[in-house]
C-alpha cells in the first residue's frame, strides 16, 4: 500500500470510487457506493426486526424514521472514528488527505507516516477512543431516555447505536495489522527493535494468521450458527488477509533502493520569508506546510542566505511572535552541506553519514529548492535492509 519514499498512506482503497460529501473540520469526507448496501441492511435490521422486538406496538412509520436515524447515526460513528485518527495525525505533523466511508467502514488516508513509535500509537489508538466515547455517550442517553420513561423506540435506538460503537472499537483493537490493534503492536514492536519494517513484518504476519483464523471460524460459523453472520466474517477476514499480505510485501528488503536518486525523497522547502518578516510569519508557513524541517530567509540583498528551524519557533512565546523579527532566529545558511538530486542514497551515505540528525540542501543549476533530511534517508534504508 505504501513504501516511506512515497507519499500515499495507509487504509484507502488503491483506486478511487467513491463520492464526495464534503468537508469536516477541514478534512474531504467520501463515501464508497459499497455503503450504500451496507446502509440498507442496516435499516431493513432495524425497522424490522431490531426495533420491534425491543419496542413493539409502534407504528410502522415510528420504526422506519427510527432506522433512518440510526443509519445516519452508524455512518457518523464511523467519521467520528477516523476523525479521531485525524485529529492525533494532524497534531503530529501528519497531513490528512481525505476520510473516505466504504463497505467495511471508514479508513482516513494520511500523507506521510509518523516520525516515531509512540505517534503511530496514538494515532492508531484514537479511532477505537472515539468510538468508546461515542458508545457511552449513547449508552449514557439510553440510560436517561429509560429513567425518565421515554420512547421505546428511542431508548432501543440508542443501545443500539453504542452496541455497534462497542463492536467497532473492539473489532479495531484486534492484533490485525492493518486494524488499528495491529498498528499499535507495530508501534509496541517498532519501539522495542528500533526499527519499523521489522515490526511491520511481524505486524503483518500477525494479522495474515488472525485473517485466516477468522476467515475458518465465518466458514463455521455459516453452518452453525447464521450465514449471514459467517459470510460477513469471511468477507472481512479475506479483506484482512489481502491487505496485510500487501503490507507483508511492502515492508520486505529492497536493496535496490540503495541506488535511487535522493531527489526522489527530498522535502520541497517553501517560498523564503523576507527580511522584515516576524516570527509570526514563520509560525504560518509552518502550519501550512507541517513536514518542512526548515525555512529560508532573504537578507536585505533579496538573497536566500540564512535558514529559521522549525524547532526555533518553540523558543518565543506565541504572545511576542508578532513583534518579534525573524532575523533573531536566523542560521547561516553555509553551515549545510549540498547534494545534487541526482546522488544515490549509498553516495550522500558515505558523504554524511547515518544515524545522526542532519539536513542536507539540493542545489541543482544553484537553484536551492529541496531539503534532504537523514531520517528521510534512514526509512529508506531500513527498507532495502528490511
């Protein structure tokens, strides 16, 4: 699904067939056409067969408006569930591209990965937080409808919304890797071992077995208990097994990326501040290009000649970065080393080195446009020497 030299993120389906609705706190909101089957059994299940055994004698219409709801209620779990993804992302440097509703529920695809384990544990354990915030906040209302005596159909509705909550926070939480469970053991793993694709191995591995496993027990569960239910489950876990054989396969060595051009990984710098501008200025190119390690700064000549970290921001308060002028924060851009877009990896390696933290300018035809950075560099390797 993806390699650390790229771009495009985890979850989402490889081609896109789905249709936009919108936005959400900033992020594009799709949905898959696959929805809308889901969308119909789950309101012929509840207008009439969930609904009336738990609230009878209500009117026909009581039960279908209930089931309109409650579909419209389930697809705004599951924007909520990656919406918690989202949120975790964007506060670590993660770009979000769009969230996107399909057949086996939500996947919010993500520019980039996240930089260390711990990240890549939160952000995988937010979707499954969310749904248990909104599981309880929905249990908590069933609760209050029930204790003041109100509608039936309502209180049915609601336990019915945090039951499927439960089941959606529970079900991601499985060692799966892709699910969210599987992530966060990759991140357990990458933490322990120090390195990513390992852990992916192992990860995929993980969830391949787990995939089987459910795959076997919804072929049991077809002649035991329901078909319908055994068919979902082999559905899902032949889903499963194909996405962490993908991710299995990603993550093995490639050697040959040894001899890629380090063009192809550098980070595009932004436009260069002038002068005159505060460190206010900088915080907003900061904010609208999250993975930029560093900015240029013209000097009074129109000449890019110095740099602003992006650490640097950290050091003035936010109640002075409108007075305070960027020059004050400025390095001399001479003190980082230059590499052409054309270097292999092995090459700009055996030049600067690996393990320590260090950027490197790409300057073709004297034109400085992109920035190298070594944990760029170490991602690749740990794939070729997966």
């Amino acid at each position: 699904m993806r390699r650390c030299s790229q771009t495009c993120r985890r979850y989402a389906p490889p081609v896109r067939t789905h249709l936009r609705l919108g936005r959400l706190l900033g992020v594009p909101i799709g949905i898959n056409w696959g929805v809308l089957l889901v969308c119909g059994l789950l309101f012929w299940s509840l207008a009439f067969v969930s609904l009336p055994a738990v609230a009878p004698s209500h009117p026909s219409s009581a039960y279908w408006f209930a089931a309109v709801v409650g579909v419209l209620a389930f697809l705004g779990s599951l924007v909520g569930h990656e919406l918690g993804h989202s949120a975790i992302a964007q506060r670590n440097g993660v770009e979000v591209v769009e969230i996107t509703l399909w057949l086996f529920g939500g996947v919010a695809k993500l520019e980039g990965d996240a930089d260390d384990p711990g990240a890549e544990f939160r952000i995988a354990a937010a979707g499954p937080l969310m749904s248990g915030v909104i599981a309880v906040a929905a249990g908590a209302a069933a609760w209050w409808v029930d204790r003041s005596s109100g509608n039936q159909v309502l209180e049915g509705l609601l336990v019915w919304l945090c039951a499927i909550n439960v089941v959606l926070a529970v079900s991601n939480l499985l060692p799966a890797f892709p699910l969210d469970g599987g992530r966060m053991l990759r991140a357990a793993i990458w933490r322990r071992r120090g390195r990513k694709a390992p852990a992916t191995r192992v990860a995929s591995l993980i969830g391949q077995v787990l995939a089987v496993v459910m795959v076997v027990a919804g072929v049991v569960l077809c002649f035991k208990v329901s078909w319908w239910t055994g068919i979902w489950t082999v559905a899902l876990g032949a889903f499963l097994l194909l996405a962490a054989r993908v991710e299995w396969s990603a993550s093995a060595a490639q050697p040959e990326l040894l001899g890629e051009p380090v063009g192809s990984i550098a980070r595009r710098l932004p436009s260069p501040l002038g002068a005159s501008s505060t460190v206010a200025d900088l915080e907003r190119v900061l904010l609208a290009d999250p993975r930029t390690p560093l900015v240029p700064v013209l000097d009074e000549r129109g000449d890019v000649s110095q740099i602003v970290p992006r650490e640097a921001l950290a050091r003035i308060p936010p109640a002075q970065r409108a007075v305070v002028p960027i020059r004050s924060l400025t390095q001399p851009l001479l003190g980082l080393p230059r590499v052409a877009s054309s270097d292999t990896v092995t090459e700009v390696i055996d030049r600067l080195g690996r393990g320590s933290h260090w950027w490197a300018l790409l300057v073709d035809d004297s034109s400085l446009h992109s920035v190298l950075c070594s944990e760029d560099v170490e991602a690749v390797v740990e794939l070729a020497t997966a």
